[in-house]
C-alpha cells in the first residue's frame, strides 16, 4: 500500500514539464501539472497505490490513479469507444502496453478521455496507471504528457529515479 506521496517541482520524464509535480506511488512515478491535489492514501479508491485530482470550483475534472493490474487484459470499455493501442514499448527496461480512447456521455453529453498504461513497477509486480478526464480542458495533449511521466521506481531528490 501507500506509504505516503512525495510531491515537488519537477520532470519527472520527458513528458512532464519542470514546473510539474511527483507522486511516488512504491515503485512507478508520474508527474501532473501543479493546480492538480495528491489523494490521501485514505481518499484513495479500494486498492489503489496512489493517485491525484483536478478540479474546478469544487467539480472533478481528470484523475490519475496507480491500480495493481488485474491480470493481462484491459479494464471494459464504453460501447463504441475506438481504442487507440501503442506499439509494445519498455519502460525501466520492463514491458509495457498503453491504450488510448475517448467517448461521449450520451448524445450530447461530455467527452471522456482515458488512457491505460500496464507496467510493472520496480519490485516486479504489474500496476495500471489509469488517466482519465473530461471537459474541454482536460486535453489530450494533457493526458499524453501525463502518460510520458510515468517512470519506473520512486523519483529522489534532484529527481532521480531510483529502481
């Protein structure tokens, strides 16, 4: 479990911005841009490793959340959502997968984009990193940046990380 998320500026990986901050989530790392909380390992949902929010007077607009992966497949989707798989890729030297979808609540409804990465963390076990947002402020270049932070093992000072 969680023992605590670390938080300071940084760029964590190539897509995180240096104004930037961590969450160290006990062997992956991602960065969210600052106006963004980190969750409390006691907001955090059921399992989850750690986490952090966006919100705009008081509505939740995006989240990322660090889920040990339940086992090889992808978490359901929403019917009709086209998804958009990356080509295999390594990450700390391990395997990893990333998927990438959007859909509409409804007719007229909200966009949600989602992004999925699998990877296994610096202790060897399978996590899902699960960015997902709506609105038309939660962008897909936004989400994509998120998603390029995400580092195997824990981010130091001088924002090293360490495996």
């Amino acid at each position: 479990m969680l023992l605590g998320a670390t938080t300071t500026g940084c760029g964590v990986g190539a897509g995180a911005p240096d104004s930037w901050n961590y969450v160290n989530a006990d062997g992956v790392a991602f960065a969210h841009p600052k106006d963004w909380t980190n969750l409390p390992s006691s907001a955090l949902p059921h399992g989850a490793l750690a986490g952090a929010v966006w919100k705009q007077d008081g509505k939740e607009i995006a989240t990322v959340e660090v889920l040990p992966a339940p086992g090889k497949g992808w978490p359901a989707r929403p019917k009709g959502a086209k998804v958009k798989r990356s080509p295999a890729f390594t990450l700390g030297d391990k395997p990893a997968d990333q998927v990438t979808y959007t859909y509409r609540h409804g007719k007229h409804g909200p966009s949600t984009r989602v992004v999925y990465l699998r990877v296994v963390d610096a202790r060897d076990r399978p996590v899902l990193i699960r960015i997902q947002g709506e609105g038309p402020d939660f962008t897909q270049g936004m989400a994509d940046m998120i998603a390029d932070s995400v580092q195997v093992g824990t981010v130091g000072k001088g924002n090293i990380v360490k495996t």
